[in-house]
C-alpha cells in the first residue's frame, strides 16, 4: 500500500479549486462593490441628519458639500468651523456625482438649494442614490 498524493490527484482537485473561484469570484466582487455603496450612502445620510440637527441646535446654516473632482470628498461646514469631512474614495473606494455642489440646512431644520439633490455613489457596476427633498428630509 502507498500513501500520499499522486500528481494527477493533486491537478484534479487544483482544477476543480480554480473552476469554484472563477465561479465565486465575480459574485463576490459584486457583493463587495454593494456592500461598499451601501456603507458610503449610510454615512452620507448619517451625516445630513447631523447637518440638519446641528442646525437646529445651535439656530445657525449649516453646510453640506458635495466634492466630486476631488477625492469624493464629502464635508458639513458650520460657519467656519468644518464639522465633518469624509474621504469617500479613500474611505470606501467610491464615487460621488451630485446635481448640486452644496446646500444648506437653515436654523429650522429646512434645506436651501436642495430641490430634488440627488446625490450618486457608484463603485464598479454598484450605484446608490441619496435623495434629498426640498424640505431637507433624506431619503436612501
């Protein structure tokens, strides 16, 4: 009796590991990029409900920015003082492309320049809307 693996054993089941990956891999890349869209379009909306109540807080505007030509930079400025600032590309590897640069939240909640935003995450074949009305309520 011999023991160990002979070399058509151990090609057969690499082929049979290489077919499952090639399989698995696409769905999986997939799944990535939706999970990573999903995360960055979460935090946008958890930054603009901050935006908002910021705003009604402290009964002054409060800024959001929408950066697309940079980093996919996304910031909350309050005044001067820039509350939030959030790297999308580098943080979830995404893209941000919105129909407006900027809007503001006023000190009662209301948005200004926010008629229809729409905010556009895309990575890879995944893409998710952010929706902003012109009252300033998010929708995701």
């Amino acid at each position: 009796m011999r023991r160990g693996i002979t070399l058509v054993e151990l090609v057969l089941v690499a082929a049979v590991v290489g077919i499952l990956w090639a399989i698995g891999m696409p769905a999986l890349l997939r799944h990535l990029d939706r999970t990573r869209v999903r995360h960055a379009a979460s935090e946008i909306t958890s930054t603009l409900a901050l935006a908002r109540t910021t705003a009604v807080a402290r009964e002054t505007y409060v800024t959001t920015i929408f950066d697309s030509t940079r980093s996919s930079v996304f910031m909350v400025i309050d005044g001067t003082d820039t509350l939030v600032t959030r790297a999308l590309r580098i943080l979830y590897d995404v893209e941000i492309r919105s129909n407006r640069d900027s809007m503001v939240y006023g000190p009662t909640g209301l948005g200004f320049g926010a008629a229809n935003q729409s905010v556009t995450l895309q990575r890879g074949s995944a893409a998710d809307t952010v929706v902003i009305s012109r009252l300033g309520r998010v929708r995701h």
